[in-house]
C-alpha cells in the first residue's frame, strides 16, 4: 500500500523523445524497468533511469516512515509521463546577414510507483463513484 512519485524538472532533453522512452516502462515492475532503461540506447534512458531508482528509494523511505512493510520487487510503474518544460531560445548567424532561431526544448519526467494494494483500492473507489 505504498505510492511513491519522482520528478526531475528542466532535463534538457525534447519531451518526444523522452515519450518514447517511458512509454517502454508504463506498467512494468521497477526492477524490469530498470533493466529496460539500463541498455536501452537512447539518450533519454539515464535521466529516467535515474527518477526510477529514486522513486524506488523514495517508496522505501515512506514504507520505513509509516512503518510499512515493503518487498520492492512488488512496486510497479503505475504512471509515467513527460511534460514539456521551457524551451531555451538561441540564434545561430546565417547567409546574408540572417539569423537562425534553434529552440533547445526541456521536459518534466514524472514516475509514480506503486504497489498492487493501492491500485486495487483506488479501482474501487473509482467504481463505488461510477455506480452512484
């Protein structure tokens, strides 16, 4: 019955990009998404294998706060997504006096991990609202 969530904000790296790569992790177990992310080659899997394992730690620190018992080979990825963060404007000199706008765009990668206890409760709850 542990949740936790994990954020890194500003990571220079195109949210398209980066959505091509959580969207490998959605829904697997922590420690198979980190096996995922540990040889997948593009460059967006360190930033993200990096919010996995800090997610884990995070889940661990609240089971150990709360007094809860965790087995981290029960957490899975229960979201993932990426959002887009500011985008750093920069110009680049052309021909004839010109210049080239480059737009180096940033993301927000949100984890949220979870243990099968909580997501069978918050079906419930969805289905108690649903069948009012």
């Amino acid at each position: 019955m542990v949740e936790s969530i994990a954020r890194v904000r500003h990571i220079r790296v195109t949210p398209q990009k980066a959505r091509r790569v959580v969207a490998l992790i959605k829904g697997k177990q922590a420690e198979e998404a980190l096996a995922i992310l540990k040889f997948a080659p593009q460059s967006a899997s360190e930033p993200i294998y990096k919010l996995v394992a800090s997610a884990i730690a995070n889940a661990r620190v609240k089971a150990d706060k709360d007094g809860e018992y965790l087995d981290e080979q029960d957490l899975y990825v229960a979201n993932a997504y990426v959002d887009e963060g500011t985008t750093l404007k920069r110009f680049q000199p052309r021909a004839q006096g010109r210049a080239f706008q480059i737009k180096k765009r940033t993301s927000h990668i949100t984890v949220v991990l979870s243990t099968p206890e909580v997501a069978e409760t918050a079906e419930a709850g969805k289905s108690k609202k649903a069948s009012k």
